[in-house]
C-alpha cells in the first residue's frame, strides 16, 4: 500500500477554510485542532467537571455484552470508571453494512487521535463510536451502492417504510437481510475473500434485532483489536442518564435558539452561509410516541410545545415531568446532540466530516449558555482507494488520480472523443451539409419562382435532407465509439471507482466491495494510514 497526499478542499467553504487555517477558529470553535497544547488545555478543563461515569460504564458494559465485544473493547469500557479518562468520539447514522466509506474513515481518525493522546498525555483515552440511533430518515440508510448492468444502483434493502420510527427500533428480517447480503456481495464478484466475508456478515446478523444492532456489531467486530466502543443513542437505557439535561433543554430552549441564530448572523457577516435550518420558535427537541419521532416547536399563543401539524400539545412543567419520567420519549436534533454528548461523555475530542465543522461553527455560543467548552473539532480522515487495475487504466488514460478528484476527467473525456469521432468526421460532414445547403439554394429560388407556395415545402426539403446527413454522422461517430469501446470502458472504470455518478467515492462505496476484492487485511492496512493532522487528501494506492 502507497500513500499519496494532494491538498483538495472540503465541500463546504466553512470546513475548507478551517482544515488550512484561514477560518478565525475563535469565531466558531473554543480550541485550535491543529494545536498541540490543545488537547492538553481541554484535558485540565475536563478534569474540573464531573461525569457520571458509573452509570455510563454500566450501561455500556450490559450494551456490548450482547454482541460478544472484544477484551479490549471491555477494557476501554472499564477505563470510563477511572476519574481522569476520556473520549475521543464521532458518530454517523447506523448505515447498512456500516453505509458509506467514509464512517470507515471516522472511526479510523478516532482511534488513532485515541490511541496517540494517550500516549502524549499519558491518561486512559477511550475511542467510542456514537451511534444515532434515535434518527428516522430510514431512507439514508437503507441501501448500499453497487453496480449492475454497467450503472451504479442502489441495493435497497426490501422492507416497508410507513412510519418515522428511530433507527434503533427499525427491525431486521433476518431472511430478507440474508437475501439481499448475498445479492449486494453477488455484485462485487466472487473471489478468494467472499465466503468469509458472507460468514463475518451472517454471524453479525446473527446477533442483530435492528439497524442499530446490524452496524454496532459489524464495526465491534471490524474494530476489536482497537478496542472500539459504541454508544446507541438511540437506546433507552442512555435516555435515564440524559434525563437531566433534556430538562435543562426545556428550561432554555428560547436561549437555545436564540444563540444558535445570532452565531449564524455572525457567520454570515464572515461570509460563510448556515447549514442548520432553525425557525425562530424551534424547541430542538423531537418526542418520540414508539412509531413516529415528531420535531417541537414553542407555540407562543398557547404557551405549550407541539409539532408541526399540531397534533400533540405538551405544556412546559408536562414535558418536564416527561424528561423525568419517560425520558425516551425524547430525543435531540442536530442542534442538541453536541450538547447532550458534551453533557455526557468527557469528550476531549470530536472527530467531524466537513459538513459537522461547518455545523458546529454555527453552536459556538450554544456550548457556553451551558458553561460548556466546545471540545477540539479534529477533521475525519479523507482518502480515496485506487487498485492496482485502476492504476493501470490511469496510466493509459495519461490520468492521474488526483486529475479525476480534481474534477478533470470530462475534459479529458470530452479531449478523447473529439481526438477518436469528432476530428475525422467533423470536418467532412461540415463540407458536406456546405455543399448541400449551396446546391440546394438554387433549386429553393427555382421552386419559389415557379411558385411562391411552395416556400414551406422547398425549406422542408432543406431540412431534411440536412437532418439526413445529421442522421448519418451521428451513425458513424457512434461506429467510431464501439470501434474505440476498450478505451471508453477504461474511463467509465475510473469514473465508477473514484467519482460513481459524480460523488466522491467515499460518499457511495461501501467498505465491504474492498474487503471483498483484498480480504480483511484492508482494513488493517486502512487504519495504517496517518492521522489527517495536515488537513490533506489521501490517495490510497493499493
């Protein structure tokens, strides 16, 4: 394997600017990631708050028991008894077969960031994956990418989607499941690593229920060396240790929204445009009734909480009494699960993709109603893997793969076709439809004096005999393309590998096509990589 970085910036122009440094940190974050006495200024920060670590470490001991987790995995669970340990964590939805490559990568820059603060602090730090599993866009996870009759398809796992239900309680038909593992794995071509890639699959559908189950025990699994530990937040055993803090959420949900829309106007004075869409009257909370998770908004009038359609009411000291009582009932938007995991974990980092950076700019002021620091935001590793077939298919392309990421393969594409169709045929036909159109003039003028109502047949004429000599070209240029079919298939291989249906690979391939083609050395190999500590893109040769 061959590491190669090329500097390539994020999507949004918030996190591009903060990986380089030209975002001015202090406007939307509490720590410089790129720092290195930042981590050792949160640690003293952390040490001055308490956690209730027992009721955290119980509760993810009974939680991994139930998928065999691995001795290190435990052991890190026992560390978060310890006064001084902590966190690094970053979470991402409970995608099937772990979603996208790039919650790989997420949890690779968590345990390394883990492994390397522990050394450099010299206090237990725990990697721990946050599963969200409270969220109900079923829709997003639900199906992985794979590529049939020469597209990319999506392999949409069949099951009925009728209610918002949470992630965590969405159930898993085992046979189905089974069924369309093997089709999605059918896809990717039977190799040498296939059979122990299904068998690692069933047995982690074996010990599945839900969603949620399905990708906590595959990544447990993936990670078991590393000692990786998830949390579901989807799970009602978390909401009992939450329920505090959703009442001082109820409390000051007014503050809440409030600091969230002036830091956005502070951003946009920076020139940077939000992400979060927050109404004015938002309570950033959803009640969950078991079926369907339903967003709250503060209706003034009537001084109660109630959803959109206006369905539910719950007066203030109700939903008080709920966080209380039945606290899963409740659960946090995008805007409150920062807080409710700064609340419960001693976090001494956050590992975010470029859309959470650019997210978590706009709660700076958030963290601080609560007397909060947000923690160091640190950028997930990007990569993109290029095999050895690729490889090959670049060099006789006369691409790099830093070209195709740079978005320049429809240039070269489009330099191709007009090199092999377009010059040949281009000019001859240019000479012909000329020639045509000047022999023609005449017997037009001809007609028009022997009579001028024949204007519209003699123009119609024209036409389509130049619509003929159209027909014609685009005849032999598409000959000429099947001639040159080898060549074409080599750029819709680089395209399929490196920008499937003009995305970033690591946003629609799904980890287990590598794993099938490599074995589960790959992600061995992958967690090799280095650390994004310079804010740079891999190019993954392998």
């Amino acid at each position: 394997m061959e590491v190669h970085e090329i500097p390539l910036p994020a999507a949004t122009k918030l996190a591009a600017d903060y990986i380089t440094g030209a975002f001015p940190a202090e406007k939307g974050f509490d720590y410089v990631w790129a720092d290195d006495q930042a981590f050792r200024r949160r640690l003293s920060h952390l040490q001055k708050r308490t956690y209730d670590r027992s009721g955290l470490a119980d509760y993810l001991d009974a939680y991994h028991r139930r998928f065999s987790a691995s001795r290190a995995t435990m052991h890190n669970i026992d560390k978060l008894r310890q006064e001084n340990s902590v966190v690094v964590v970053g979470g991402q939805q409970a995608g099937l077969l772990t979603g996208p490559l790039y919650t790989i990568y997420k949890i690779i820059t968590i345990i390394q960031l883990a492994k390397e603060q522990e050394r450099k602090l010299g206090v237990p730090v725990v990697p721990l994956f946050w599963i969200a599993g409270e969220d109900h866009d079923i829709a997003e996870i639900d199906h992985v990418y794979v590529v049939e009759g020469g597209e990319v398809r999506k392999a949409l796992y069949p099951h009925k989607r009728k209610e918002r239900r949470m992630a965590a309680d969405v159930p898993l038909d085992h046979e189905l499941a089974g069924a369309w593992i093997e089709r999605v794995v059918k896809t990717y071509g039977e190799t040498d690593a296939t059979n122990e890639l299904l068998s690692f699959l069933k047995t982690c559908l074996d010990e599945a229920r839900t969603f949620v189950d399905f990708f906590a025990a595959i990544v447990l699994r993936l990670f078991a060396a590393d000692g990786l530990v998830v949390l579901n937040a989807g799970d009602a055993a978390v909401r009992l240790l939450e329920r505090r803090f959703f009442a001082a959420l109820i409390d000051r949900h007014r503050s809440v929204t409030s600091a969230v829309l002036a830091q956005q106007e502070a951003l946009r004075a920076l020139g940077y445009a939000p992400l979060i869409e927050i109404a004015p009257n938002a309570a950033n909370l959803f009640y969950y009734n078991g079926h369907e998770r339903l967003l709250l908004h503060y209706d003034e009038e009537r001084g109660a909480f109630r959803d959109k359609a206006g369905h539910i009411f719950f007066a203030k000291q109700q939903l008080l009494e709920l966080a209380e009582t039945k606290p899963h009932c409740l659960s946090n938007n995008v805007v409150t699960r920062p807080l409710m995991q700064e609340y419960l974990l001693p976090t001494l980092a956050f590992v975010a993709g470029p859309g959470e950076i650019a997210y978590w700019a706009e709660l700076k002021e958030v963290f601080s109603l609560f007397g909060f620091e947000m923690p160091p935001v640190a950028p997930r590793l990007q990569a993109t893997i290029v095999g050895r077939s690729l490889q090959t298919d670049l060099a006789d392309l006369g691409l790099e793969a830093a070209d195709v990421l740079a978005g320049r393969l429809e240039a070269a594409k489009e330099r191709w076709r007009k090199e092999t169709a377009e010059v040949p045929l281009a000019k001859a036909f240019a000479k012909a439809k000329a020639d045509i159109e000047a022999a023609h003039q005449p017997l037009r003028a001809l007609g028009m004096e022997i009579d001028r109502g024949l204007e519209g047949l003699v123009a119609k004429n024209a036409a389509i005999i130049q619509s003929q000599i159209e027909f014609l070209q685009q005849t032999l240029e598409r000959a000429l393309l099947r001639k040159h079919e080898t060549t074409w298939r080599k750029f819709w291989r680089v395209e399929t590998a490196l920008r499937p249906n003009g995305a970033p690979q690591e946003r629609v391939w799904n980890v287990f096509y590598y794993v099938n083609r490599y074995g589960f050395d790959f992600v061995k190999k992958l967690s090799l990589i280095d650390a994004p500590g310079n804010g740079m893109h891999k190019i993954v040769y392998i």
